[in-house]
C-alpha cells in the first residue's frame, strides 16, 4: 500500500502497524479532547442520576435500592414514568454510590454533625463546592479514552484476515502485513475521539452510562469473535461475551441492538457456519431475556405507543386549537392558558408526526458531517412540526433511503461500507421515535453508538482513496489532520459551556431560539442567583 520506505508519510502510516502504540496514542487523544471537561461541575440530569438522588447519596447504603427502583426514583421519591417505558440503568448509579463512599465527604449540617435522612442512612455531599463533580468527570474523560482505545482494537479485530493461531485475533508490534484494516481502525477510532458531538456524553457526568453501554457492547462483539474462532477456550469467550453483554444492558438499555449487530458481524467477516452462528448468537439473546424480565420487575411493562401528556416529554402533543387564553398580568402580552385540562395538548396527526421525525433524521446525519452548532435542548419547538411539503422532509428521506439501498446493495457482496451503515441504523432505532417516544425530537447523546458507523464508514472511504490514488497521500494525510484539529478545537469550545447549568443554559438558549425548555430552565438558574 505504501511502498516508499523513505517517504516521511509513508513510514508514519506504516507506525499503524503497532496497535499497542496506536490504542496508547488514542487513549492520549480522548483524553486531551476532553482534559478541559475536568473542572466542570454539575449540569443538567446530574441532580436526578448523582448529586440529587438520595439513594446515590447514602453510599453503598444506596445500592440496593438504585438496583430496585426506577432510575429517578431517588429524586423524586416514587416511581414516575415521566417518559415512555420508565428508565432502569443502575449500573453507573450503584458505580456513583461506591465511589460517594469512598471519596465524598460525609455531609454535615451548619452545627458540623453528619446528616442522615429519615432512614436513618448517613449522607454523603456531592456538592458543587467538592472535588467529588470534579472525579466523577475525570472517571468519564478515562473510561471515554479507553472506550477509543477498545473501538480501535475491535474494529482492527473485524477487519484483519482470520488467523489460524490461537492468539489469532491478537493485534502484535511486528505485524507489517496490510495497512488498509490499521488505517480504517486508526481513522475511525480517531474520528470518535474527537467528534464534537460526544460531547454531551463525556462532558455530563450522568451520561457516563452512555460510555458504559457502548464500552460493553464492544467487549461483547471482542469476546464473541474470540468464540466464534476455534479452540479450546471458546466457552470462556462465549462466558465473557454474554457477561459484559449483560453489564452493558444494565449501564443502559440502548445496548440492546448489540444481540443483532454481534451476528451480523460474524457473518459480515468471519465465514461462520449456521450452527456456530447460533452457537455465539445463543448466549446473547438468553442474556437479554433475562434483562427484559428484570427490567420488567422493576418498571413494569413498557407501552410501546404511550407518551405523556406534558409536552416536554412527549414534543408530539399540540395545542388545541380551541383554547383560550388570558393575559398573565393585567395588561401583559404575555398569555397564559384560560382553562388548561388534560385536552388542552392532544397527539398530533400520525403524518406529521411521522414527518417531523423523517426531518430529525435528516438533522442527525447533518450532525455527524456539520457538528455546529451545538446544544442540549432540541426539545418543542426548538424542532419544528414538519409537514411532507417541507423540502427538509424529504432531503431526509432520500438521505436515508439512499443509505439503506446501499446497505442492502452492499450486503450480498458483504462489504464493509454495508455493515458500517447497518450499524448505524441498528443502533439508532430505539432512539429514533419510531417505534415510541423518547421523551424530545432528538438529543446528540443519542449519536454516540450510531456514530461508530459513521466513523467506520470514513475510515473505510480514507483507506479506499489511499489505495487507489497513492499520490494523493498528502493531501488526504493533510486534510485528515486539518478536520481533526477543526474538531478537536470545537470539542475544547464546548466543553466549559458544560460547567454548570447556568453556563449551558445561557450559551444554548442562543441556539435552542423556539425551545419552551431552554427559556424555563435558564429563568430557574437566574432566579437561584437572586435569592
């Protein structure tokens, strides 16, 4: 692939031949992306997941509790559904509760004795004005540069040629065989590094269940190609699969797709015979099983087609078109609904429903390719209702049509590109509204697993164009490094803006413009700052 050994360029791509070295240096990379995250503090859904919630508060005194109850319930006080199918993760909030007591200081009131609540538990405080936010966000920049590091490694594992050996998926310092799959795995992984929109993940301390889920997720797919190879250890393999398989589902439900996506990987770039398929397939699905019964006992059975009727969790509602209104004050233009009643916001028609999430979808992939600007609140109606005669409908729906239909294309001939997309589209369909709502048109955190795809799939087109025009290395080589430093540098922009929920909510009421949320939310801080 390169053949000048004294081409600077070419004996830099040919240092893609040490994995070891290249996991370390992208490790380096995520944690530089994310080092100025450090000093934030609190933001967002961190008071209901960490800081607020009284179960993470007691310490281990909390674990059994945050394993039995829904997610929100140690802030609220009972179980809500306050959006569709209720949200069982406890993985990282028993992870916040062990770290609390260990390294939070106990709580004490302004007589210096030690808090308790009316458990009699004692109270650990995760305040803004301890180091305890400040841990808890340098936990997310290392286990998000492992998580670049562990996608590397996988990606690499798909993409090499099978080998024989029993170490036969182990990536070695001397292997100068084809740079292609090295350059694809490097690029991608990069790419996931330090793209701007990870950045409500890494940057938010509650989002560490997203690195969670995807953390294990890619362990499972490690463990089960590891399986699907023959050898002695292949039920420790198929073990270790289903068990980090099952942490992911308990970090976060959006970990399911992998039970799809690990056998369509085998059958992708291993030649799996049915039965073995079904073999490393088996455990998986068990696994799920058993989450979706656990999950069940805990929240109950999700509605697939229920949404509230509170228009920050279900964006799908309008307004009736009969309602009336008053001024807020004597004399204000500012109206406030006359007689407000559980009709007063209704279900929109399915056709503009469907619509604007078509639109959304369009959105997302503008995202990956344009992440800017920013923000946390795409909430109603930062999103607008679409109807299918608003040209930006179906500029998504050809975007994505067009995505399918070459996934499908691809798929016979196995190609990688194919599988890249489908990963995508796995991924992205429990958070796509389509099947229910998940509580706004659509948030950034909800790309971080899809993007995968989206990065495999230009690593794949970067290695394609280095192979068929060699002479074009530079300017590939220089304009890679040009986007990566663009990214890099909007990655460090956003960050502090996650500092606390004033800092967010000033900066994202600017960009969030039709957003109700956004306005209520930065109203709330100020008036904090008065009191």
């Amino acid at each position: 692939m390169f053949q000048n050994p004294s081409d600077p360029l070419a004996l830099a791509l040919r240092w893609l031949g040490r994995p070891r070295l290249v996991q370390a240096l992208l490790f380096a990379l995520a944690a530089l992306a994310y080092a100025n995250s450090v000093p934030n503090k609190w933001a967002v859904d961190d008071s209901l997941v960490v800081y607020g919630n009284r179960f993470v508060q007691r310490g281990l005194g909390g674990v059994d509790s945050l394993l039995t109850c829904d997610a929100f319930y140690g802030f609220y006080g009972r179980n809500i559904r306050s959006v569709t199918g209720g949200r069982w993760r406890p993985l990282s909030p028993v992870l916040f509760a062990a770290e609390a007591e260990l390294l939070a200081p106990l709580k004490k009131n302004a007589r210096q004795e030690v808090e308790k609540d009316r458990a009699g538990f004692r109270l650990r405080d995760l305040s803004a004005d301890t180091w305890f936010p400040n841990l808890l966000h340098l936990q997310n920049v290392l286990l998000f540069g492992l998580l670049c590091a562990v996608l590397y490694r996988v990606l690499l594992q798909l993409l090499r040629p099978e080998r024989r050996s029993p170490s036969a998926d182990a990536a070695t310092d001397d292997d100068n065989g084809d740079l292609r799959p090295h350059v694809v795995a490097a690029t991608a992984a990069a790419l996931f590094a330090v793209h701007p929109l990870h950045t409500e993940v890494v940057a938010n301390v509650k989002s560490c269940d997203e690195i969670l889920a995807l953390l294990g997720g890619l362990l499972a797919l490690h463990c089960a190609l590891r399986a699907a190879a023959s050898g002695p250890d292949r039920r420790r393999w198929l073990a270790g699969a289903a068990g980090t398989f099952g942490l992911a589902l308990l970090a976060k439900e959006t970990a399911a797709p992998f039970a799809v996506l690990v056998p369509l990987a085998l059958w992708f770039f291993r030649a799996v015979p049915g039965r073995q398929l079904v073999a490393v397939t088996a455990p998986l699905l068990l696994v799920l099983g058993l989450y979706a019964g656990l999950r069940t006992a805990v929240v109950g059975t999700p509605q697939v087609r229920a949404g509230g009727q509170e228009l920050m969790n279900n964006p799908f509602l309008v307004l009736d078109a009969q309602a009336a209104y008053l001024p807020l004050v004597p004399g204000s233009a500012v109206l406030k609904l006359a007689h407000p009643t559980a009709d007063t916001f209704r279900p929109m028609p399915y056709a503009h429903e469907l619509a604007t999430n078509v639109y959304t979808y369009g959105r997302y992939l503008k995202l990956l390719v344009w992440p800017w600007p920013l923000t946390t609140d795409y909430y109603p109606r930062h999103i607008a209702v679409q109807t299918w005669g608003s040209p930006g409908v179906w500029w998504g729906l050809l975007l994505n049509a067009g995505l399918l239909g070459l996934a499908v294309a691809g798929t016979r001939r196995r190609h990688p590109l194919a599988f890249a997309i489908w990963w995508y589209f796995a991924t992205f369909g429990l958070v796509s509204n389509l099947l229910f709502p998940v509580g706004t048109n659509m948030a950034e955190r909800f790309l971080f697993g899809p993007s995968v795809g989206f990065c495999l799939a230009v690593g794949l087109g970067v290695a394609a164009l280095l192979a068929r025009w060699p002479a074009a290395r530079w300017a590939v080589g220089g304009g890679l490094g040009l986007a990566g430093a663009a990214l890099l540098l909007l990655t460090w922009q956003r960050n502090p803006q996650w500092h606390d929920n004033y800092t967010l909510f000033t900066h994202d009421a600017q960009v969030s413009v039709g957003s109700g949320k956004v306005k209520t939310d930065l109203a709330g801080e100020i008036i904090k700052r008065t009191q």
